[in-house]
C-alpha cells in the first residue's frame, strides 16, 4: 500500500492529491515531505470570497506540518496559486488543509488541541516535538471553533463564582451551566466587578437569557446586583456552600483574635493547633482533634462559642418548610447578635440582609444546589494549577474554556486521536 492511499483514507481532498512522499534528508529527526498538486482542470478558490477565480501566478513552495505517522514528522508541501478576483482583487488561494498563514495543518491543530484536554501544553509540546507556542495556537483555534458553534438555547440553572489567580487579589469570574447531565462553563472574566457579570448576561439572546430559572451565587454585592437586573425572572439561590464558607472564615477570624490575646496576657497558647478542631464538622474530627476539642470546650472562650452557633446554625439547612426555615433564621440572628462576637455579628447581619435570597434555598430544594459549582471551581483550580507558562489572561480564559467549556467539535473524516 502507498502513503497516499493512506493520506486519501484520512485525509481526502475534492480538488487536490497527494503526489511523491520523500524523506527530508537534511532533517534532525525522520521527516516526510509529501508533495500537493491542484488537479488539471480545478479552478483556485479566492481566500478573500469562496469563489472560484482565474488564476494569475504561483508562489514559491511552502510547507504545513501534519499529524505525525509512526514518530515520522509529515508535512505537506505545495506551491500555493495567487488568483486575480474582480471583488477582492490579487489574493492568495485557499486550500483545504489549513487557514491563512498557519504553518500547522487544521487536521494537526486539532490533533494537539485534543492532546492538550489530557496534558499540560509544555508536555504535549515535548511529546510532539513542536513548541509551547503551536499547542497555544492550536487549543485557542479549537476554543475560538467551539465557541462559536456552541449551543446556548435552553439552560435552566447557571452558577455564578468567583476564583482567584496569579498573586495578590487577582479575580476571575466564572458562569457555569449547573443541570444535571449539563455541566459546563460558559463565561470567562476578568475581576469580579458587575461588567465582568453582565458581560455574560449581555452575551445572551433575549430567549437566551429568559430561559434561566436559577441561578446560584455567593453573597458578593456586585454579583447580587447584576443578577436582580439581568434575570428577574430566575429564583436567586444564596447557597449552602457559600454561607457555610463565610461562616468558616469568621470563625477563623475569632479564633485568630482570640489566640493573639490569650498569648499576649501570657495564657497557656489554648488555641494553637485547634483550628481543624473547630472548623470540621463533629463527625469528621479525627480521636485526638476529638479530646483537644473537648478540652477547649472547658473554656468559655469566643471561639468555642462561635463554633457552636456554627453547629446551631448547622441545622436550618434540614428544614423543609420555608416557613419554619424562616422563623428558626430570625431566632439565631437574634441570638448571635446578643454575643458580642463582632464576626458572627456581622454574619448575622449579613444573613438579615439577603434573607430573602437565602431562603430561596428552600423554594428551589433538589432543583439547584452549589455542589456542581465547587466541582467545577476545584478543576478550575487545577487547570490553572497545571498550566505551566500561563503567565497571560489570554492563556487562562483559553485553557479554562478548553477543559470546562464541554465545546463542540467539527466532525472529522478520521479521528486521529
Ligand atoms: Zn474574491
């Protein structure tokens, strides 16, 4: 069997073919360059419109790398014909294999971009032997594909959320499709500010945008004030997740404060290492957290105290009724701002204020929760953890959407990996 007969299985052209292969002697490693020709007869293609023109000269032979065969370096090679087009004037024809300057054919794009889902883009790039820079290229021609012949009709449930990035307070802001069996990201933004939220809901359809009914966020004010104006029709879900988290912090706050005051007036240091003790849950304490929690619950301390309103509160999340939610949220608030712990007073407060949102939890139960969102953020996380030499936003958006984004692909004659 020839190469070609291969080439024209995987790889077939309407008004080209595969001419002589030959071995590119002066090559580092094995290299195959195999040569293209128009067929007689077969008018060039105007780059510029798509038509078919008359042609007026040919360019000097250039190269396109293609999916490698058996560790063999393949690249196609052929002299491109330049048309005259009465609507775009002298331009250079367009070819089947690849699009405007790029020396990568579109079948070894998509080869590395599909690479680059399972591996970080420095090892695919040494995997293959090409650089960090065409693996760049490839998944963000893969993104810009996806992108623009994805779906958006009919989602129901998006979670809004924001992530950290580089050092310092850096934010992004993520939008995620949160259904069950619809898991994806859809928006990609720079800080956490109300442009980086409504940008996503300005890039929706009308119809786009009416057909979300929740939509699940934390309490960041701005987040809160684009989601009342952007889908007022959407049940807005403050979820369990998020207040259980600002929970945590302010606990770790009390804690801290406290820790710097028993040492300061030369107590025993009580709090070091108690602070998994007071952050986990009862159940999840290992033996030893277990006796140093019991120890610290002899004291009257501020921290203790704060960790069993957390406990208290532990139980709203098991009401059914909104009703009754509602009435056992008013009663600790009351309690928590008789204890003159500034942190969880400022809960409290907090929890007053967004009420109304909070208790949408309970109208939206089994419908819509966090948990997705978390997953989704925590392989966000990794994403960025894995993405060696992202220093620019452009690479994080481009490797964010890459690996969440759940994008379409074009059908392809043969799959190559
Ligand atoms: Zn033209």
């Amino acid at each position: 069997m020839q190469l070609n007969t291969i080439l024209n299985r995987v790889g077939p052209f309407k008004s080209f073919v595969y001419g002589k292969a030959k071995w590119v002697e002066e090559a580092k490693r094995p290299t195959l360059a195999v040569e293209i020709h128009s067929r007689k007869n077969g008018r060039a293609i105007c780059s510029g419109c798509g038509r078919p023109r008359p042609g007026y000269d040919r360019l000097p032979e250039r190269r396109w790398e293609f999916v490698p065969l058996w560790g063999i370096a393949v690249y196609f090679v052929y002299a491109m014909r330049r048309v005259n087009c009465p609507d775009c004037g002298v331009t250079v024809e367009r070819v089947p294999w690849a699009v405007g300057k790029c020396h990568l054919t579109t079948s070894y794009r998509w080869f590395l971009a599909r690479w680059a889902k399972r591996l970080s883009w420095q090892e695919v790039a040494s995997i293959f032997h090409t650089n960090w820079r065409n693996v760049f290229a490839s998944v963000k021609h893969a993104v810009f594909w996806g992108i623009s012949h994805r779906d958006l009709g009919g989602i129901e449930a998006i979670g809004v959320d924001e992530i950290q990035w580089q050092r310092g307070h850096h934010y992004l802001t993520l939008v995620y499709r949160i259904e069950d069996g619809m898991k994806r990201l859809l928006w990609v933004a720079q800080e956490r500010t109300e442009e980086s939220l409504r940008g996503f809901f300005q890039y929706l359809s009308e119809a786009e945008r009416r057909s979300i009914r929740f939509v699940c966020s934390d309490m960041w004010q701005p987040y809160l004030k684009v989601i009342a104006e952007q889908v007022k029709q959407a049940v807005h879900v403050l979820d369990r997740f998020h207040i259980m988290k600002k929970m945590n912090e302010a606990i770790d706050e009390v804690r801290r404060s406290e820790a710097a005051r028993l040492k300061r007036d030369g107590y025993e240091e009580v709090l070091k290492h108690s602070r998994w003790c007071l952050l986990k849950r009862k159940e999840n304490l290992t033996e030893k957290q277990a006796v140093k929690l019991s120890e610290l619950l002899q004291y009257n301390l501020r921290s203790v105290r704060s960790h069993l309103m957390r406990e208290d509160f532990q139980r709203f999340w098991e009401y059914a009724s909104p009703a009754w939610a509602a009435r056992f949220l008013d009663q600790w608030c009351v309690r928590t701002m008789r204890s003159k712990i500034e942190p969880m007073k400022k809960i409290a407060t907090t929890l007053r204020e967004h009420r109304d949102l909070i208790l949408n939890w309970f109208r939206a139960k089994g419908t819509v929760s966090a948990g997705p969102v978390e997953g989704l953020n925590n392989k966000a996380k990794l994403t960025m953890r894995k993405a060696y030499g992202f220093r620019t936003y452009e690479a994080i958006e481009i490797a964010l959407y890459h690996t969440l984004g759940d994008l379409p692909e074009p059908n392809f004659t043969h799959e190559f990996c």
